[in-house]
C-alpha cells in the first residue's frame, strides 16, 4: 500500500491452467472499473492488480468467477463482542468491508457473529480484528491459522474432492465400457449403461459444464467447452435413443447409445487434471520455506537494559537485539558487543560458518553458531537481504510464462474449429440430405463432437511425462514439471555452483604433515580443537576422533581470528594460523614452508599445531571436489554444453577448483543476485541456460534458469525453486537427464502427431466429406471406438519410454 491510496493487491487464482487461462482472466480483469494496472502470473498462480479503491477487489473476485476460474478466498465466522444494538452491527459491518482484501461481509447482531469472506493473501483475521476494534468493538479470532496456512488447507480440500470425483468416475466407467464392448445385447443394457454414466457426467463432470457455461456468456471457449459439448451431447443422445429408439427403427437405422464414450472421456480428463494438481501442490512451497527463515519473535533491548520478546513485525531500524547460540538472526544489521560465528550458507552458499565481531554484518534467517552477540538492527522488513532473495525468486518465477504444449497452444482456435465443422456439416446435410436430412445431420453433428473428444490431445503429453519421470526416479532424477523436460534436450549452456555440488560441500582434512608424532601431541590437539569455536576445528576433531584420548587441558585462551592456546604438563600448546605462532616467536621450518605453499596451491587452508616453542604439525583443509565431478563435466562438454562456474569463494580457491575439474570459464566472489544476472545475460544472448545448485543462495538463479538442478543433499530451498532434483550427488545424472529429456520430448511431439492426424483425418470423415464419392459414412459408434484407439495407441507409444536406454 502506498501512500498515495494506490494498493497492489495479489490475488491467489485457481483453476487457472495455461497461458490460454491465464489471457482469458487477464482480459477479464480489464474490463472491472477502477482497475489501474494488472498482470496474471500463471507459475505463481496468482493475478497482480493496482487499484486505488477498495470496492474493486470483490469485483475482480465475481469477475473472475463468472469466467468460470476462482480466486482463493477464506469464508470464516467470527463472534463480535461489545455491540448493543443493530447500529452497532451496521457499524462493524461497515469498517469491515471497508478493509483491502475483504469479498464480502455481514455482521449479524442476534446471534453476534461476523461472516466474512476474504483473500487471505491480502488481509488476515488479525487485520479485521484491528479494523473492529478500532470503532470500539471486539472480534474474537483464532491466531493458531495463519494466512499461508488457511491457503495449503484450501488446496489440500480441493485435491482431496478431485481424487474422490476421478476415483468414482474411473469406477463407474469400467463396467460401462466392459458393458459396451461386450454385452450391448443384453436386457436392460442401455437402462444400466444410463444409470452408471449419469453421475459420471452430471455429477462428477458437471464442473465441466458449469466452466463451459461461463465462457460462453462472455463468449469464449476453452477445452472444457469441447468436453461439455461432446460428451453433453453424446449423453443426451444416447438417452433419446435409450428412451424412443422406435425413432430410428421407423428411418431403418439402428439407435446407438455412446454412454461410454460420454463417462471415459469425463473419467480421462478429471485423471489428467488429479495428476497435475499433485505436481502443482508445492508451487508455493519454497517461497514459503524462505520466509519461515525468519524467527517469528527476537529479543530486544531497551534502554533501561531489560530484554523483551517481540514479534518480528514491530522490530524496527535502530532497535538493538540479541542473539544466542543457535538462533536464527531475525533482521540485518551490525554487531554492537559480543562474537561468535554465523552460518550463512543459505546467503554465501559457503559451507564455513564466518566470525562476527564489533561492527561485522548480519543477516535476516543466517544461523548464530556457538557465541553471544547485540546487534543493531539496519534493515528490517522487505529491505533485508532475505526479502530482497524472495522476491528475486518470486519475480524469476512470474516473469517467465512456461512453455507452451502444443495443445494449450492451440485450444483457442481447436474448440470453435471443430464445433463450427460440427454445425456446418449438420446445416450441409439439413440442405443437402433430401428426406434423411435431420437425421444424418443430427448423427454427423455429434459424430464430429465425439471423435474429436480431446481426450488422445489430453493424454498425449502427460502420459509421456508420467513415464518419463517415473524412468527418471529410477535413475534418481527427480522431475518437477513437464516445462524442464520439455526445455532440458534444448540446454547448450550449464551454469554450475561450486559448494556442494562440484565440491562434497563441508571442511574435511584433505593432509596432514607431522614433524612430531606421537600418541600424547595427537591427543592434545584434538582437546584443544574440540574446545574450539572456530568450524575448521570441527573437521580437526572429526580426523583425529577414531586415534585421539582427550586429556584435560587448562588456560585454554580463544584468540580471535587466530586459533586457541591452551597448556598441557606445563608446556604451552596452540593450533591455529601463521600469526597465532609469529606471536609466540616460533617459526616455521623451510619443510614445512614448502609443504604449506604446495597445499595453498591447491586451494587447502593449513592449520598448524605447535607446543614448547617447535611446529610438532600441519594440517590441509579443504572442500573436497567429488570424485565424479570431473567426469561429469567433461561428458557434457563433449555433448557440446559449454560449463560455467560460480562460487561465492575466493579467486584463488575458485582457480584451483576450475583447473582441477577442466572448467574453462568460472567466477568467483558472486553473490546471489550476481549468479541470477549472469543467467539472465546468457539468456539474452540467445542462448537456453540450465543451472545447478544447492543452497538457498542459488535459488534466484534456478528460479531464472531455463533449467534448474538441485542436489539432493543442498537445502530445500534449492530443491523447491529447482525443475529437476539428483537424488544423489553425482553430477554424472546431468547427461543423463538431459539423454531422458530427448527420449520424453520425441515421444511427445510423436503422441501430438499422431492425435493431430487422428483429427485432421477423422474430423472431415465424420462430417461425410467421402460420401459424395464412396457413399461411407462414419458411424458414430466407429467414431467412439477410434477415439479410443487413438488414446490407447498414445499411452502404448508412451509405455515404450521405459524400455529405451538413458
């Protein structure tokens, strides 16, 4: 909300499909008064609109609605205290509608109650208890539902109604083909038939014809008006020659009944739509995860020096706060007193935890380690850096529409097509039939209708990507959507993180050399590293556990940005850097000096242990690279894939890590919005851009990628923004995944082709374009036996997927 009375509002849609959908809203958004500006971002299933008056959201909301989609709302009753008289309730009414984000609202003073119902994306119940209070009344509101909450409930119950209606409709369509196909000539046939396919149509398929009723009215169509129309007029049909079949006894032809064809084609379709709701059902969930990096109350100190809870909303600039081991930080900010060491891998992607001192840099959902600090808040709200991350990503998502599948691309044109195709060839044979006229129309009509059911188009992509994902779960590459599969066989360049996914993404000790070993200086050191803050320390102990006695150590002293002293026997011990030993004047021996420049060569930290005033160790840490990473690499260069690094790592280590692995091009240094951009200029040069990560800190840009990987074993963050997930840390499942990607794209254009050719072939038959030659006409009940050839023959040729090689 700004404060020129201009709000941006989002709204939640549903049922809102493709881009086809998405126009069809769009547009009907224009049309409501006092609509400034609007977009429809069809991933982010969500419609964008700037509006300077209230009243305008419930009418975006029933205009909507009247096109057949829906806006997520919450419909809640909420006891009112305080009200004495019906004004009162006409005055709680009032200020609730007046709300931003309020549909409608009525507040009822005899039973004391409030039904509203509302975008809970926009206004919560908090906000209207607020709005009520502020006139002098009360709402009683239960806190433990949270907006984003009420919304994931919502989707549950709709997919949890979806499942039911497809598992009934898929029940009752069974006996009826079994029927059809089998037993046509037994008693009572059509009556059974009839009595099977009639909740089918009109009560588990009658959203298709509420939808197709509302495109009408503004005169549109989608593919729900050719599946209302088909099978609508195939039942209706059928039961006019269930019920009069004397009508075309007495015109010497048989009366077929196409109930079948009516209930599959329904129980096909709400199939179709339960598995692409299942896929869709974490859209929202790593925008969510990202926001639920932030705690929801911090610690504030006030001026008097005592410490209050706060919810994190009324943290404002300037507060100071504290926090302790193990905390969440909750806002940016700068250290004030105190140290410790920060976890900030979901912002660097860097696996070693940096310390904070006086005047260092925090950030909002960053992990506090081991220490205790203040800090002075800067940034709080949408400026922090992890705001700023989750709109990058929300924005990467919005901004880019998804590929479209052919049939989404032409269903606009497909349905008025073939329903004019229907209506001529009835007018053609109404002028041209002679005394049969009507009724060859009537059958041509709804022959046309029912052999281009959408139902071979409908099958056609999703059966190939149920396969090609369920080969590829095999494989351990889990795929999102059929968009990454149809995109992957087109990637010619690869954008790849170096922590975690070229590297094994964790400190481990890669050599050690020792001047002095012996069982007591083992021990000692691994004391004074487990007594240690510093995280290399932790990848110390983890290498001497399994030959190391602990012994007890005293004076043990942390030196701040320098390592740990400690003494033993009387002798004074010390791990840590080269100036932690320059202090104590001991020198490195020229053995050590040169093993030392060797490692760093390589892109190893060294930790050196030194006691009595002599270097009795060295230690090389490092992010080790994966066995497989350079295997992996080169196959994709040798498929003609140009591999880029980006790490948030320094030159030298990011050099080192490159020239091991043979990349030739890589940055180092980048920050998250720097890895987003690099992908978004690749793009602009023509080219399609896939990326691989694993951190929070890549997810803007797997969220701007053509492509996106994620490890397995990175954060979720990463794994919900990505298409595509490796279940394992092998970089050698790319190649892979982009072979299946070939495999799952050649296998839906052939599925596509062959539906297309069934229709531009079987189409013109069924309207009687041959029977001025040959005398043929299709026969309705052919007509219905093709259509489901052509959907059988579109699973078979997708079932083929599993035999083929990766």
């Amino acid at each position: 909300m700004s404060a020129d009375n201009q709000h941006i509002i989002e709204l939640p849609l549903s049922g809102v499909e493709s881009e086809h959908c998405a126009l069809i809203v769009d547009k009907g958004i224009a049309k409501v008064p006092g609509v400034k500006a609007h977009k429809v971002e069809l991933n982010n299933h969500k419609a964008v609109i700037e509006t300077d008056d209230q009243e305008v959201i419930s009418q975006v909301v029933h205009a909507v609605r009247n096109l057949g989609y829906d806006v997520e709302t919450i419909k809640n009753s909420f006891p009112v205290t305080g009200m004495s008289c019906a004004s009162c309730a006409a005055s709680a009414e009032s200020i609730v509608k007046a709300q931003l984000g309020v549909v409608a609202a009525g507040v009822n003073f005899a039973n004391s109650s409030l039904q509203v119902e509302y975008v809970p994306t926009v206004v919560t119940p908090a906000q209207l208890k607020a709005s009520v209070q502020s006139i002098g009344y009360d709402l009683v509101i239960e806190d433990s539902k949270e907006a984003k909450e009420a919304l994931d409930d919502l989707h549950k119950e709709k997919l949890r109604r979806l499942k039911i209606k497809t598992l009934w409709s898929v029940g009752l369509s069974v006996p009826l083909v079994v029927i059809g196909m089998f037993f046509m000539d037994m008693r009572y046939a059509n009556f059974i038939m009839w009595a099977l396919a009639t909740p089918v149509v009109l009560v588990f398929g009658s959203q298709f014809f509420v939808n197709a009723w509302k495109q009408a009215k503004h005169r549109s169509a989608n593919m729900d008006t050719l599946v209302a129309l088909s099978t609508g007029i195939a039942y209706l049909f059928s039961v006019f020659n269930t019920l009069y079949p004397q009508f075309w006894h007495q015109r010497g032809l048989h009366a077929h009944v196409y109930f079948e064809a009516a209930a599959v084609v329904i129980a096909f379709i709400l199939l179709g739509k339960l598995l692409e709701e299942r896929a869709k059902a974490s859209t929202s969930s790593a925008i969510k995860k990202l926001i639920g990096l932030q705690p929801n109350t911090v610690t504030v100190i006030h001026e008097g020096g005592h410490q209050a809870e706060l919810p994190i909303e009324q943290v404002q600039v300037g507060n100071l706060l504290v926090v302790k081991p193990g905390e969440k930080i909750p806002v940016d900010g700068a250290v004030v007193t105190g140290e410790s060491y920060v976890d900030e891998s979901m912002i660097s992607g860097e696996p070693v935890p940096v310390i904070k001192q006086a005047d260092s840099k925090v950030f909002a959902g960053t992990i506090n380690q081991k220490g205790t600090f203040q800090f002075r808040a800067q940034k709080v709200g949408s400026e922090t850096l992890l705001a700023h991350i989750i709109k990058m990503v929300q924005e990467a998502q919005g901004s880019k529409a998804p590929v479209q599948k052919l049939v989404d691309k032409i269903a606009g044109v497909f349905v008025p097509v073939v329903i004019g195709i229907a209506l001529l060839a009835f007018a053609a044979w109404m002028v041209l039939g002679g005394e049969n006229g009507l009724t060859q129309g009537l059958l041509a009509l709804v022959t046309v209708l029912v052999i281009a059911c959408p139902c071979a188009l409908g099958l056609a992509t999703p059966t190939a990507i149920m396969v090609g994902v369920g080969k590829g779960a095999e494989h351990g590459i889990l795929i999102k959507d059929a968009e990454s599969l149809e995109l992957a066989h087109k990637i010619d360049t690869l954008v790849l993180d170096k922590t975690g996914t070229i590297t094994e993404g964790k400190p481990t000790v890669t050599d050690a050399m020792w001047l002095v070993k012996e069982p007591l200086f083992t021990s000692i050191l691994f004391s004074l590293e487990s007594a240690s803050e510093h995280p290399l320390a932790d990848a110390v102990t983890a290498h001497l556990k399994a030959v190391a006695v602990p012994v007890a150590l005293k004076n043990i002293e942390s030196v701040t940005g320098k390592g740990i002293t400690a003494q033993y026997d009387g002798q004074t011990y010390m791990a840590g850097t080269r100036q932690l030993l320059a202090d104590h004047s001991i020198e490195l021996p020229d053995v050590i000096t040169e093993w030392t420049t060797e490692q760093r060569e390589k892109a190893n930290t060294v930790v050196f242990f030194a006691g009595g005033g002599e270097v009795l160790a060295a230690i090389a840490i490092a992010d080790q690279i994966k066995p497989s990473s350079k295997s992996a690499i080169e196959e994709l260069q040798k498929l003609g894939i140009e591999v880029f690094m980006f790490t948030g790592d320094n030159e030298q280590t990011a050099a080192a890590v490159a020239q091991q692995v043979g990349i030739a091009h890589y940055k180092a240094e980048a920050m998250p919005q720097d890895k987003a951009t690099f992908v978004k200029t690749l793009q602009q040069q023509g080219k399609t851009v896939g990326m691989v990560g694993d951190g929070i800190n890549d997810s803007q840009a797997l969220a701007q990628a053509d492509v996106s990987i994620a490890m397995a074993q990175g954060s979720d963050i990463a794994m919900d923004v990505a298409k595509m997930t490796l279940m394992t840390s092998d970089l050698a499942r790319i190649p892979q995944a982009l072979r299946l990607s070939r495999q799952t794209v050649r296998t839906i254009r052939q599925n596509l082709f062959w539906a297309f050719i069934y229709n531009l072939i079987g189409i013109p038959i069924a309207a009687g374009l041959l029977y001025p030659f040959t005398g043929f006409l299709l026969n309705p009940m052919i007509a219905g036996a093709a259509m489901a050839l052509s959907s059988v023959s579109v699973v078979a040729n997708s079932l083929r997927l599993k035999w083929q090689r990766l």
